[in-house]
C-alpha cells in the first residue's frame, strides 16, 4: 500500500524540484490552499443613489472589502505555513489578523446581498414568513426598523448592527458587534439576516458624522428579499 | 493618577439659584468647554483640511463635549475637571459596551484636546535635544520609532489612537481602541495619531497609511512632545 503524506502544493514543487524519491503512486493529494476574491455586486456602484452614494459604494467595494480579502489571503498563506512547521506561536499570534480580515470578508460579503436598488425591489418591507416573526417578536416592522437604527447610532467605534435569526430559540433579534467580528462570534446558533455596515468609511463621505441619517435612508435600499430568503432556508 | 496637563480644560461654573420650594444651597452646574486647536482650522492645509477640522473638531470634538455637560449635569462628576470625570467613570479599558447609549466619561474630549495639540501648521521634521536621546536609547533611531508608531497606527483594527508615551523611564509606543486613553494607564502620553475613520477619510478616504505617514512627516509638533517628555521626567523626579 502506497503511503502518501499530505503535502502542500509548495512543498510537492520543491520536492519534484530536487528531484526528491518517489512519492507514491497516484494516492498523492495535494492540498491545495483555498483563497478568495472579490465578488462582484449585482447592482452598479450608482444604483443605490441617494440612499449610498455611488462614491461611496466604489471605495467600499473596491478599496476596503478588497483589503480585507487580501489580507486575508495573505494571513492565510502564513497561517498555513506556520501550521506546516509547527509553529504554533506564530499560529495564535495570526489569529487576530484572521479574525479581523476574514470577518471583514464575511461581512462585507454578505452586506452587497442586503442591498438592492428601489426598482429592483430595494425598501420593500418583508412578507411571508419573516414578515410574520419580525411581527410576533418586535411588535410591527416599524419597530424593528426604529430599533435597528438606534443600536446602529449608539454603537461605539466601528462595528455592524445585525437582524438576526435565532435558530434555536426560533426567534429573530438584533445583535451588534464589534468591528469586523462576524456575527457567529455572539452565537454559533445566530444566522445573519440583515447586517448594515457602521463603520465610518460606510457613510462618512456623504453623510459625515451624521450616522442617523444614513441609517434613516439605508432602509430605502435594503434587500428584504435576500433576508426572508435566508430566514425560509433556516428556520423550515 | 490624574495628568497634570497644560491644556486642561478650563471650566466655568455657572451658579443656578435654588427656587423657592427648595433649601437655600445652591446648585452648581459645571460646563466643559470646547477648546480651539492653537491653529486656524485651514492651517494644516493640505496634509489636514479645513474641511475635516470643520467636521472632526467643529462635529465630532463639540459633540462629545456638548453629550458630556448634558450627561454629568446634576451628577457626582459635574464640577469635576476632564481629567477627573476620565479617571472616577473608567470602565475597565472599553468606552462602554456595546449598544449602550455614549459613555459618561471624558475620554473622547481629552484625546482630541490631546490631538490638536500633537500637531501644528509646519510640524513634522525631526526630534531632537533630550527627546532625541531616549529615542535613540529607546528605539535605536528616529526612523526605527517612527515605524513602529506607524505600525501601531495601521494595526489598530477598528477605530482608536496610536500613542508615543513615557513609562518607568523609557520611551512606549502603544495604541488603544475606540475612546481609551492612557490616563487610567501606567504611561503618560507624549504623542497621538487618531485613526478612526473620521480622521482621515474625507482627505485619504481608506488609506490610512498615506495618511499616518503624512501625519509624521508634515504634522507632528515635536516641540509639544518634548515639552511634555520634560513634564513627565519632573513629575516622576517630584512623585
């Protein structure tokens, strides 16, 4: 029986390359380390004028989400080496970039899918199911809305304020958090419904220091869409 | 340990008579005022603009001094100095939590006043003198400090301060998140760098680090900073 480790690919190129012994005959796996890309937005940067700027979501998109993924490929690639040697003091100290630049990925990812243009569906209140748990635990839409927004404005620093889903209490419910900490870092069992974007850079260009104001006008590009449709695919 | 800095903020107290119903002592009702940077707001033009010290000091510094007087008003810290009200309503290193409505406690004003007064029109160029000594005992030379400044700046994920400070004698670099400041710390601040978004996105939008670069290069009053590193080496020969 062959025996093959799992190498990397970086080291089955430098073993090939120095015309290492045979490494077994086609049980070898390569592990191929996975990195990631910017996705592109289904709506253009202008689309959701006035609410966002179309200034705004280029830089946002193509400045700061790019930077996180990135930087996140690049922790990884360290991460992976730092594994490899056993170096496990490098390994927790690239926790934090990880943290940071993954969750920003995660987040950003998630928040192009939150937003649609008004004639594309953008602002329309949610029905169906959503609508209905929006209802039993905040009261009307309404409050949820008036709710959201102010944990939004009361947010220290930067961070997201998130309409979450609940899935064992069955339940939907508002959590923050703290930078680019994605929302599973508040719960494994909480599934990101809606997640608007507080840091600066995601309103400072047109609305200033004025974050109510962009949160009073981000709900008229909100995709409820994407939200009841991540709520059916949870809570059936 | 309260900071006994120059730029304290200089509090006027205005005396409200007591009405009728009410015992015959007065209610003393202290209001923290906004200090001005030393400069014109469009004197650090191009590396700082008019326009962001319009919005950072004229917005962001007067709401946190506007948010502070109506909060304390009445309170245990009304008629306490900036310096106090940081120290007594601390919170163990974070602002407040989360969702929570803003804090009862001076950071955010001492960190700008601390701000404008790092920088000044025509800043930057070099330390030097006794500054220039520790540094180079501290950090081995200007550029070896000035870099790990700037990586403390770009590191800082999320909103907060990147500081030169004195501890125990040597020269720090430290930076803490959102509105923490060093007073309730073991090391008395020399230098700052804002760099939470509001600082710089209006005049550098995501780049941060042409920003914290052009902060050191064309900003930074190293006067300021020597003066304050000679008020830290007596304060600590005289505690």
């Amino acid at each position: 029986m062959a025996f093959c480790a799992l190498v990397s690919k970086k080291a089955l190129g430098s073993a090939l390359r120095s015309g290492a012994a045979d490494l077994g005959s086609g049980l070898c796996q390569i592990r191929r380390l996975q990195t990631f890309s910017l996705p592109d937005l289904s709506y253009d940067y202008g689309a959701l004028e006035p609410a966002i700027s179309g200034e705004i979501m280029k830089i946002h998109h193509q400045k700061h989400h790019q930077a996180y993924i990135t930087n996140y490929n690049k922790a990884l690639e360290q991460l992976d080496e730092a594994i490899q040697k056993g170096d496990t003091s490098k390994v927790v100290g690239l926790q934090s970039a990880i943290k940071f630049n993954g969750g920003g990925h995660i987040n950003h990812s998630i928040f192009w899918k939150n937003l649609a243009p008004t004639n594309e569906g953008g602002g329309e209140p949610p029905k169906g199911a959503l609508g209905w748990a929006i209802d039993a635990d905040f009261g009307s839409f309404e409050a949820l809305v008036q709710k959201m927004s102010s944990e939004g404005a009361a947010l220290q620093g930067s961070g997201w304020v998130w309409l979450a889903l609940d899935k064992e209490l069955k339940k939907v419910r508002i959590e923050t958090t703290a930078n680019q900490d994605p929302l599973v870092t508040k719960g494994l069992h909480l599934v990101p419904l809606l997640g608007i974007d507080v840091w600066e850079h995601a309103y400072y260009l047109q609305y200033k220091n004025v974050r109510p104001d962009y949160l009073k006008n981000i709900w008229k590009v909100i995709n409820w869409k994407h939200a009841s449709d991540a709520f059916d695919g949870e809570a059936a | 340990m309260p900071n006994e800095e120059l730029n304290a903020i200089s509090i006027v107290f205005l005396v409200v008579q007591s009405r009728a119903t009410s015992s015959s002592s007065s209610r003393v009702t202290a209001q923290l005022e906004l200090k001005a940077p030393p400069y014109p707001l469009d004197a650090l033009e191009p590396y700082m603009s008019q326009k962001t010290l319009e919005f950072h000091w004229g917005k962001h510094h007067r709401g946190y001094v506007d948010n502070l007087n109506k909060q304390i008003a009445g309170t245990d810290l009304d008629g306490l100095t900036l310096e106090e009200i940081v120290v007594k309503s601390y919170n163990n290193g974070s602002p407040l939590p989360l969702s929570t409505m803003p804090p009862r406690h001076g950071a955010p004003i001492w960190n700008h006043d601390f701000l404008w007064t790092s920088i000044k029109p025509g800043g930057g160029g070099k330390p030097s003198g006794l500054l220039l000594e520790l540094i180079e005992r501290d950090f081995g030379s200007v550029d070896a400090l000035l870099s790990e400044f700037k990586q403390a700046a770009l590191t800082q994920f999320g909103s907060g301060w990147a500081w030169l400070g004195y501890r125990a004698g040597k020269l720090v670099v430290e930076k803490t998140a959102n509105a923490v400041n060093p007073l309730v710390s073991d090391y008395t601040p020399l230098l700052v760098v804002d760099v939470w978004e509001h600082a710089y996105y209006l005049d550098y939008q995501n780049r941060r680090p042409d920003f914290v670069s052009t902060f050191i290069e064309k900003l930074i009053s190293w006067d300021a900073v020597s003066a304050r590193l000679d008020e830290a080496i007596a304060a600590s020969k005289s505690a």
